[in-house]
C-alpha cells in the first residue's frame, strides 16, 4: 500500500504542531515570511517542492516509487537586544528539536522512508526573527 505526497506532508505538519508553541501557518510555502505581518514567533508551513518518479528497487508492480521532496519552513522571533547569541542560540535548539522530532517519528514505518538532507537560516536586516528552512526527503510509494 503506498503513502500519498499528501498525506506524508500533513503527517509531517501534525509531528510538528506537537512540539509545544509551534502552529501551522495559514500562509503557504511560497509565501510564508515574505510579508513581516505574516510571521509569527514558531509558525511554520510544510511545503512540497517537488516528486520524481525513482527506480524501486523491490520492484513493485502496483503504484509509481517516488522521491519526493518536503521543506519545513518556520520563524523564531527574537527579542529586542538578544538577537545574538542567546536568541539566535535558541533558535538553533529549536531546528534540531523539529529534525530529531520529525526523524523519531518515522524511524519505524514500513510504508516510507524519510531522510534529513539540510537546513538554512536566514535573517532579514530588521533581525526581529529568523527563518530556518529545513529539508527532507521521503521515498516512497503512490
């Protein structure tokens, strides 16, 4: 049985919102943080960059083997004067704890695998937050 591009994607978001103070926002991905009125201290979006069909190794014949891309995408808001080093400190806490929580919540599924590929931070000139995008890939089947 395979695991559809969105529900992986929605999975992702609910392992997520568990994690205390986080919650999804209504911005999409594309859009999220281009605005400073759509930020919010731990909103984030899960987006889903892209699919490509991938070679299947077991050789299924039901369904298409795909690898497909996801991108968390969330803010962490910094206090006026503790930008450096204490907030920007704990925002990096923050971006394991989602990698870890995430990678723990998949560890045993036989249905998809999920594998971190990276991250990036961004902070804009204002400093009142950063935004850290973080990058997995899922292999599976639809």
């Amino acid at each position: 049985m395979g695991q559809s591009v969105a529900s992986i994607r929605s999975g992702i978001a609910a392992k997520i919102a568990g994690i205390t103070g986080f919650q999804e926002s209504k911005q999409t991905p594309d859009y999220f943080g281009r605005t400073q009125d759509t930020i919010a201290h731990l909103g984030f979006t899960v987006g889903v960059p892209s699919s490509a069909a991938s070679e299947d190794r077991q050789r299924r014949t039901v369904g298409v083997y795909l690898n497909t891309q996801y991108r968390v995408i969330f803010a962490y808001r910094f206090r006026p004067l503790d930008a450096y080093p204490t907030d920007y400190d704990l925002a990096l806490d923050k971006e394991s704890e989602v990698i870890n929580t995430v990678l723990e919540s998949y560890s045993t599924n036989n249905q998809f695998t999920l594998k971190y590929n990276g991250s990036s931070r961004a902070v804009p000139d204002s400093q009142e937050y950063i935004i850290i995008t973080i990058d997995y890939t899922a292999n599976h089947t639809i």
